[in-house]
C-alpha cells in the first residue's frame, strides 16, 4: 500500500537549518510528484512546496523561498525538504503528499514536528 | 496568495446534511477547475474526500460530495453521522504554479 514516512524534525533555533526526509513505497515514486505541506499548531494547513516526478519542477510558497528548498532522488525513493534560516513562525507539522494531477494530494503522511525556538 | 474562506463552524443532527462553503478569487477557484477537500480528524494527517471540483477517490462514501459556482466551492456531507465530526480544508490551484488552502472548518454532530 501507499505510504510516505517523514523524519528529520526536531527542536532548533532562530536562523538554523533543518533537512527533513520523506520517505515513499508501495507506488512507482519516479511517476509522481510530492507536496511539502505544514500546520502551526492548532492552525490550518499550509501548502510549503512541489517537486515534480522528475525534479525539473520545484515550486514554492512566498512565505518560504529564497529559504527552504526542496530536491528528490527517485532511486531512494526519497524527498527532501531543505530548511534555512529557520524562523519561529516556522514551528509545524510538515507533512509530505502524494501529488494527484491538477495540485490535489491524494495520500499523505503522518507528519514531522518541527519547532523553531530559541 | 491568500487563504480561501471557509466558515469556522458548521453542525448539525445526525442523518442531516450540511454545506461548507470556500470563497476564493478569479484568479484561484474561479479559474480552474482544481478544487479539493479534505477530513482532518485530531492528530490524524487530512483525508482526501473530494479532488477536481466534484471528484470522489475510491473509498469515499458518496455522502460527500463537491461543486462550484463562479470563485466559490462547495463541499456537502449528506446524511451525517457521528465520525463525519472532524476539520475539514478546501484547496485549490492558485496560478502561477502554488496552492492555496482554506481556513478550515470544525464539522459538530449534534
């Protein structure tokens, strides 16, 4: 079945960086692009970032590029979202998400918890 | 990109149906047609119900169901039951290659 684990989370401060992990199975990874998607706590979801099924693409949220970036390797089966300049309006729940066509995310993981605090 | 609105609260009585709304723009829900919804239970990750406006995946009841009328979406649960009580989220495409999500909204059973 379906399944996206994330890793890499944890408690850092003001400025630091981060790199979360995804990691995928049980579908042909290579075809399929994957959504970063993050929730403050006791918040909304936020959409972060996309990279495409062949990494050509990457696309991000105002609120984080020029910080945050996002690359894949197909061959692991893994994505990776890379977090600089970590700032406290940061602090969420990432998760990553299966990209169905057309931006919707039709399998998600369990999330990540990223705190950014001094 | 702004978030879509959506009402914070809806409710109602078992067997009832409830509509919530998600009010975006003509640059976003009004033009394209890529509007998703989705369950969040608390601590869970959110639930695809609806994708490409109206769009069911397969295992989705068809007590859920979805439309569009010009810049708003509309997601209604009919025939609600006691595990439909959850947060549910509208998305959509929002141009120039980004998403956006709604507020969210809190689902009571009465």
């Amino acid at each position: 079945q379906v399944q996206l684990v994330e890793s890499g989370g944890g408690v850092v401060q003001p400025g630091r960086s981060l790199r979360l992990s995804c990691a995928a199975s049980g579908f042909t990874f290579s075809s399929y692009a994957i959504h970063w998607v993050r929730q403050a706590p006791g918040k909304g979801l936020e959409w972060v970032a996309v990279i495409s099924y062949d990494a050509s693409d990457k696309y991000y949220a105002d609120s984080v590029k020029g910080r945050f970036s996002v690359s894949r390797d197909n061959s692991k089966n893994t994505v990776w979202l890379q977090m600089n300049s970590l700032k406290t309006e940061d602090t969420a729940l990432y998760y990553c998400a299966r990209d169905l066509p057309h931006w919707g995310c039709d399998y998600w993981g369990q999330g990540t918890l990223v705190t950014v605090s001094s | 990109q702004s978030a879509l609105t959506q009402p914070p609260s809806a409710s109602g009585s078992p067997g009832q149906s409830v509509t919530i709304s998600c009010t975006g723009t003509s640059s976003d829900i009004g033009d394209y047609n890529y509007v998703s919804w989705y369950q969040q239970h608390p601590g869970k990750a959110p639930k695809l119900l609806i994708y490409e406006v109206s769009k069911r995946p397969s295992g989705v009841p068809d007590r859920f169901s979805g439309s569009k009328s010009g810049n708003t979406a509309s997601l209604i649960v009919s025939g609600l039951q006691a595990e439909d009580e959850a947060d549910y989220y509208c998305s959509s495409y929002g141009g120039s290659n980004n998403c956006v999500f709604g507020t969210g909204t809190k689902v009571t059973v009465l």
